[in-house]
C-alpha cells in the first residue's frame, strides 16, 4: 500500500519517530508493518552482527554490498509481499542511509551510481515518503554518548565522517524534495510525532482516493 522510510544520522531519533507512527496508524485500524535496516529478517541480523562487530576492519565498499545484500533479503521477504497485501510498511533506514554513510561518509561511489544499485538492489522500489530527522554531527554524538551503551563499530567513525553524513543527506533532500520531508531533530518528541502524523494521514487519504 504505502512505503515509508524515516532516515537521520545516529542519535537523531528517528527510531522513536518510526514507532511511534506505527502505534498511531495501528490504533486507528491500520495493518501495519515496522522494519528495521539491516535486519528484520534472519539472514539480514545475521549480516547486521558483522556489519555492528567492532571487532572487524570492513573495508567500506564491502560494507555497502552487505548493506545492499540485507535490504535485498528484506524487500524480498518483508517489505514487497506486504505492500502487496495492502498494509503500511515503515521502515527505519532504506537505501538512503546507504547514499549518505557509504556514498558521502566513505566515498565509495557517487550518487547516480548509488541511484542505478539502489533500483537493482531493491527492485525499483522507492520509498512514498521518507522523513529525515535532521540534528547535527556533535547534538547525535552527545544523546548517543548519554545511552552509556558501548558503541558498535559504526558508531565509533569520527565527528568528520558523520558531518560528511549530514551533508550527504542534504543533498539527498535537495534531490527529491517531493519524496524527503527535512524535519528539526531538536524539536520535542511529541510535535515531531504530530508533524508526522498529519503528513502520513494525508499521504494515506491520497492513496485511497
């Protein structure tokens, strides 16, 4: 039915966006499915334990192939036969985390060769809106540093790659301005939700008309 992404660096409270609107549409009667990247399948946390392990030196054009091969499995076993069975899937990251961390974080490739991989990967499915929750690099690191969790090996990149993140992600909204929805992070949880919320009950009113 419709496919929605919620995007941002690490730390910019998109996960908590993304649940949030699963719980609303929910309980206004909507079947719903809430997935992850990478995972949300076995194979794809089988690859999401390599990818987090910081333990192990990735070099960065594998970590887009194991990236791309998780949301290949995923699409493939989640997201495709649930659009085809008319539910709302959201999903927290899609191949846009891919552009912005491995494209503009790493620079591994440019974005029209991102653009042509992503269509193969996921079998030119494109998200109908994605909400990018846009905080910058040192506001994410300090509400990643308040978890007290360990940091995975992603995280443990430096300040000049997440802000290489950043803009990578802003030029992604430049570029689809009518799919992207650019959304202040420091905002309080609730009016981000409720910003959300009446975009996505248009969006839906469009689908069923």
């Amino acid at each position: 039915m419709v496919l929605i992404t919620f995007e941002g660096i690490d730390g910019s409270g998109k996960s908590t966006q993304a649940q949030l609107l699963e719980e609303a549409l929910q309980e206004q009667g909507c079947e719903t499915v809430l997935v992850h990247e990478p995972g949300s399948t076995t194979f794809s946390e089988r690859v999401r334990s390599l990818l987090l392990d910081s333990s192990l030196n990735v070099d960065p054009f594998a970590e887009l192939l194991l990236f791309s091969a998780a949301r290949a499995q995923l699409v493939t076993e989640q997201i495709r036969p649930a659009l085809e069975a008319g539910q709302v899937v959201i999903c927290d990251r899609f191949y846009d985390s891919t552009t912005a961390y491995q494209g503009a974080g790493w620079g591994v490739a440019d974005l029209d060769w991102l653009a042509s991989f992503h269509e193969r990967v996921t079998g030119h499915l494109v998200p109908d809106r994605t909400f990018l929750v846009e905080v910058d690099a040192e506001t994410a690191r300090a509400r990643r540093a308040a978890e007290e969790a360990d940091p995975d090996r992603m995280e443990e990149a430096g300040a000049d790659f997440y802000k290489r993140v950043v803009d990578g992600y802003e030029a992604l909204a430049e570029q689809y301005p009518d799919r992207i929805r650019c959304l202040d992070g420091t905002r309080t949880i609730d009016d981000l939700h409720r910003t959300i919320r009446a975009d996505v009950e248009g969006l839906l009113d469009a689908a069923d008309a």
